[in-house]
C-alpha cells in the first residue's frame, strides 16, 4: 500500500489541471428516413445511416470518396448496434439506427482513415444576421418559424450533421446594446469577456447579410491556441450557408484534433473520474475492482485532486459493454451531470430498451436487433426539418487553470470521461459474474 499512497501523493502533486473538452453523445447514431418497413427499405436506410455516421465521426465527408467505402456499405448491417422504427410528427417512417463504436473505428482506421473522438471542443456562436430589413443576434431559445427562428435552426442541424457541439448564448443576451456591434466589429477582447458566463471551450463570431437574392457570412473561430477566419458568398438559402460555416469549422476541428488510424486499436481507452475517494485502501478496492472486469486490459490512475481520482482505462469491446460492467458493482454510483441537447430529432419519442452486452460486444457480428435507445434525445414536434437525429454533451467544465497546450489535448480522446461516485459501503458484485 505503501506504493499506492506514493503513487497518489505524486499525482496530486505533478498532474496540472486540464481543461475539459465536451463529451458528446450520439455521434454513432442517426435517423434515416425510409420509405416502408421492408427489408430491402431497412438494408437502404442502413447504408445511408452509415454514410452520415462515417463522415461525422471522420469529422470528414470526403471519406465517402474512398475506393473502400462501397464495400463497406454493402456490410453496413454488420455495425448496426440497435434499431428502431418510429414516426415523425408528419406522419413518415424513420429508423433511428446506433452503429457500434469499435465497429465504425476500426472500419475508418482500416481504410488509414482519422478518427475524430467523443470528446470535441464546444462552441459558443456569436451570430449576427442582417436580413436588409431587420437584425438579429441568434439565441438558444429562438424556436418559432419565423425568419430569426429558421436561422437558428440551420446552424444547430448544420451543427448536428457534422457532430461538432455547437451552442447559441441564451436569450438574455439580447438586452446588451452593444453586442451587435462587438459581433460586427469582431472586438474580441468584449466578446471574451461577454462569453465567460456560458460554457464553452471556442468562440466564434459570424456576420451574416443579405447579398442581392442571397447571403453572404464572414466568420472568426478562435480557440485556446488558433485563431481561423472565412468567408461564405452566394449562400441561397439560411441552410446552405450554415452549412458552409459548419463545414469550414468541422474540417478545421476534425484535422486538429482527430487521433492518426495507426493509433486506433481493438483495446480502447477512458478515463473515468471517481469522486469521493478517501483513503488508499478506497483506492486499492477500486483498482481491484476495475482490473477484475472482464472488458477491461488494464487500469491504472493518471490524475488525483482532492478526493478525485482519475483512472485511465484500456477495454475490450463496446464502450457500453464496459458500463454494464462497472454497474454490476454498486459501489460505482454513476453522477449525473448536466446535459445539453442540440439539434432536433424528428421522430416520436417512445422509450426503448437498450442493447445487452452480449448484444453489442462483438461488433463484428450481426447484432441481435434491439431498438435504438437515446435518452438524451427530445422530440420537437414543431420542427418542419428533415430528421437528422441529435447530440447531446455535457458542457465544459473549468477544472483548475490549464496552458493553451493542455486544453488541446484535453479534445485528443476517442471516448468520452465517465463520472461516478466511490460508496465504499456493501458488498461487491463481482463484474466477472
């Protein structure tokens, strides 16, 4: 034990704080039109679900030109986790389809593809749009299908598309006089300032007017160790020209931040940060626990402040395989945090339950056909738009001052941080049972 509480102290002591990046949630899932609920309808839709996942998850959609791609879309069935049918508030089908995350992994690394992982940086969107005749400073809130609406929308599902945590400041912002002016003259230092009271980890500044029959944006994206500019013309329409902006970021974030395909490999990586650790035999009873899990190659600690331990994890298999796992042990006690959801998801909302281990550890096999589950999910029945399906992240969290550098890092993960809280109480249950 001696080493352990050695192993702990040098933690406390030479591990900085890092910046958090955003864990984002339901990157491997989408919703997919379909026409029936024929086989050869399901098989259709399976391919395309798999096209928009392979470029979200690439962070590019030139994946889609590779000369490998067709074959892999011919096996699409072979990832699919779980599906589910549902119904959109205008009356058609959708299938609401989860691929395997190992399985999507290693397909992309195979074709020596990058892999952009579950924790992407989290952006606050300045956006001002001159119509000619009115102007707005977009907000989180601004739903109605008017014009300020129809706006906000098109970067939230551009957002969505390209799995790229995108947030809006909350309507309160629009009391402040002077932002249309920060956001026109692009005065940065006020707009830092004005953001430090919403969770983010990038800012971006985008300028929207109307051009003759279209529009026309110019943009700035700055993050803790860049600063990128743009520009958008000839824009028809409110969707074409978030799209574009989105693009822009997302192909910037994706070539920063994705991890190269040689690094990605069947024994997969977490941390999983454990509150209320306190004392070094609470400690040994964790590693324990953690290295007797079936999933799991190794575990080890990484990170100690106060009584919060930082536990890097290699595994096997699905992340979700994993979790199961950590449950059947009850002093684990997941802790809930806030949850964000951006985008929209068009489909009716019914519960579903979620795919076992045995159903989704290989990813290799043809799955046993769970439905679909996205608790994260909400269901907009107002929204007119074609369903895309949505994300949901936990915003980022300040955790101790961190350098420009280690904030870059903190967005280098495949998979996201799990959170749990150490009982200590009761008798175990064995994970291997």
């Amino acid at each position: 034990m001696s080493q352990i509480r050695m192993m702990l102290l040098l933690l406390a002591v030479i591990m900085p704080g890092m910046a958090s990046a955003v864990t984002v949630e339901g990157l491997y899932q989408v919703q997919v039109p379909v026409a029936d609920t024929s086989p050869e309808s399901q098989q259709t839709a399976y391919a395309e679900g798999l096209k928009q996942v392979l470029a979200r998850v690439a962070g590019n959609p030139d994946v889609l030109q590779s000369d490998q791609v067709d074959a892999l879309l011919d096996s699409a069935e072979s990832l699919v986790q779980a599906y589910q049918y549902q119904t959109s508030p205008e009356g058609n089908d959708v299938l609401t389809i989860t691929y395997g995350a190992v399985g999507v992994n290693r397909a992309l690394a195979n074709m020596q593809v990058p892999v952009w992982g579950a924790n992407r940086p989290l952006t606050l969107g300045w956006v001002a749009v001159d119509s000619g005749r009115d102007r707005w400073v977009l907000t989180a809130d601004d739903d109605n299908l008017d014009a300020r609406g129809r706006w906000s929308r098109a970067f939230r599902e551009a957002a969505v598309q390209r799995g790229l945590p995108f947030a809006l400041p909350p309507a309160d912002v629009r009391d402040q006089r002077d932002l249309t002016s920060d956001i026109r003259g692009q005065f940065m230092e006020s707009l830092r300032t004005t953001s430090s009271a919403y969770p983010h980890n990038l800012i971006s500044v985008v300028n929207v007017s109307r051009q003759g029959s279209g529009w026309e944006a110019s943009w700035r994206l700055d993050g803790p160790a860049f600063s990128e500019t743009g520009e958008v013309r000839d824009a028809a329409s409110s969707e074409s020209l978030a799209s574009a902006v989105i693009d822009a970021w997302a192909d910037l974030l994706a070539a920063r931040y994705s991890v190269e395909a040689g690094k990605v490999s069947d024994a997969q990586r977490v941390d999983l940060k454990i509150e209320n650790i306190q004392s070094v035999e609470d400690y040994g009873h964790l590693l324990a626990s953690l290295q007797h899990m079936t999933p799991v190659v190794s575990a080890g600690p990484v990170q100690a402040a106060g009584n919060v331990a930082t536990m890097r994890v290699s595994f096997s298999g699905e992340l979700s395989v994993l979790r199961e796992y950590i449950a059947l042990d009850h002093r684990f006690q997941p802790v809930e945090t806030e949850r964000q959801t951006m985008g929209t998801q068009s489909s009716g909302n019914t519960p579903a339950p979620k795919p076992t281990p045995a159903e989704s550890a290989d990813p290799g096999e043809s799955p046993g056909k769970a439905p679909a589950a996205d608790d994260t999910a909400t269901a907009e029945a107002d929204n007119p738009a074609s369903p895309v399906g949505s994300l949901a992240y936990h915003p980022a969290e300040a955790e101790g001052e961190a350098s420009a550098a280690e904030s870059e890092q903190s967005f280098e993960a495949l998979y996201p941080v799990l959170r749990y809280r150490w009982t200590g109480n009761g008798t175990p249950v064995s994970a291997s049972e």
